[in-house]
C-alpha cells in the first residue's frame, strides 16, 4: 500500500512539473522570448522554492523520479541526429569538439557547484 501510495504521489508531482512546463512554453510563445519555455520553468520553480510559496516536498519525489530516468529523454534527441548524416560528415569534427568541451565545462561546474552545495549542508549540520 505505501508503495502505490509513494507512486501516486510520484505522479502527481510529476504532472504539477509537466503543466509548470507547459505554461512556461506557452508564456515564451505568447510573449515572443529569447528564453525557452523551459529554462523559465526551472527559474520559475526556483523562485517558488526560493520564496516558500511552494515546498520542496511538494515536488521532490516526482523530481527525483525524473531525475533517475533522464537518460530516457535523450533517445529521441540521439535517433534525431540520424536525419543530419551530411552534416555530421562535413562538419563533423567540429561538433565534436564542441560536444567534448561543452561536457567537460558541464562535468566540471556540476562538480563544483555539488561540492559547493556538500560544503554549505555540512557547515549548517555542525
């Protein structure tokens, strides 16, 4: 019982992150920005918990969830790239040179910023 429990709230937390999402493409269309729809969800998600007007337990678990099967979300991108062939034949090495630096540079902020985050919780736990 506490496992369905656990997944029907996994589910609606998601379903919150889903419509966040959706409103947030709606507002970058309506409003003609630069930004995507997305990245104004995720700023928009930090303000909220940011500011307390949501709780972090009203989204973690659905998060979490996400988080865990992101590799998925990446298929359809990897199966896309199939359609550009030319591309990657002429100009191939490049982007690869960009795809190997803008990983590292992503690898290593992550890095960083996860120690930053593990420092500042092991500081406020003592």
């Amino acid at each position: 019982m506490e496992k369905l429990q656990k997944m029907t709230t996994s589910v609606v937390q998601v379903t919150i992150l889903f419509f966040i999402s959706i409103a947030m493409n709606r507002l970058a269309e309506l409003l003609h920005l630069p930004v995507p729809g997305s990245i104004l969800g995720i700023i928009v998600i930090f303000v909220l918990l940011k500011s307390k007007v949501i709780k972090l337990t009203w989204v973690e678990q659905g998060a979490n969830l996400l988080l865990a099967e992101l590799l998925l979300f990446f298929v359809p991108s990897a199966v896309g790239v199939m359609k550009y062939i030319p591309l990657l034949e002429s100009d191939g090495v490049r982007i690869l040179i960009v795809v190997i630096a803008s990983t590292f540079i992503v690898m290593l902020s992550s890095g960083l910023i996860a120690s930053r985050i593990t420092k500042r919780r092991e500081s406020k736990a003592s």
